[in-house]
C-alpha cells in the first residue's frame, strides 16, 4: 500500500480527496495530507504536553456533528473530559476504548515537530493504515514514522 492508498481512508469526501492528491505545490502527499488535515481542522493538533479545555471531547463532538453519527455518550464524553493523565497516549487510549466499540478509532498522523496531529477513522481501516511508513527522516524512531493507534 502506498501514501496515495491511505488518503481515502483518512479523508472520505471527494474535495478532500482532490485536493490533496491534486495538490501540485506540495512536495508529497505527506505534507499535503498533514497540511490539509490542519487547515480543514479534520485534524487535531495537540502539543506532546497535553490538552487544553476539552479539545479531543470538542473534537470528537465536532466529528458527531459533521458525521451525523454516535460515538459516546454524554456520560462518557465528560469522563473522558475529565480524565488525568500524564503524557497523552494515555488519553488517547481511554478515548479508544470508547469509541471503538462503535467501529471508530483515534489515530496519530506522524509528525516531525512536538505534537500529534489526530484523525478520527473507522476501524475497518486500522490495518491499511498502520502499514504506511510516512516519514524518511532517519532521526525520528522507526514506529513514529507511521500512524499509531493507541489501544
């Protein structure tokens, strides 16, 4: 599978989808995913410290809107608000563990900066989109250089 493979996985509207693989000033569809993914706000960009005033609840509600869909509830949606942590994998996995069960999973796109730039995805696609290695850059870790799932 190729980078060009994942991009309908990630991003399932038809202008998304143009613009991105017909993006010729970009130089690869790395960068113009990532850079897409922050302009349409389809992606969420957190430091590696941490969130601030709910951003992955407001995220997940902005994505329900968008989507029409359920992936929490009420209830769950403010535990995962409120929920403590030290370094945000963990958060991310807590939010996993909720939203999987309704077919959904919150991945990290791989970045070269300090944060971690997520997408919400069906989980069918999980497989497909761990595969991919997005980055060459010799200096971030091998397991960083794809999109992770934390579970």
């Amino acid at each position: 599978m190729s980078e060009e493979d994942i991009v309908p996985l990630i991003f399932e509207d038809s202008d998304d989808l143009e613009v991105i693989l017909n993006n010729s000033e970009m130089q690869s569809i790395y960068t113009s995913v990532l850079e897409h993914g922050m302009l349409t706000k389809k992606f969420l960009y957190l430091d590696y410290k941490g969130e601030e005033n709910y951003e992955i609840v407001n995220y997940i509600l902005d994505y329900e809107f968008d989507k029409n869909i359920e992936l929490a509830s009420q209830e769950e949606l403010e535990k995962l608000g409120e929920f403590e942590y030290e370094f945000l994998p963990e958060k991310i996995r807590e939010v996993n563990k909720v939203i999987s069960s309704k077919g959904y999973g919150l991945f990290s796109y791989p970045t070269t900066g300090d944060f971690y730039a997520l997408f919400i995805v069906k989980l069918e696609n999980k497989t497909k989109l761990l595969q991919v290695e997005l980055l060459e850059d010799e200096y971030i870790p091998h397991k960083e250089r794809f999109i992770q799932y934390f579970y």
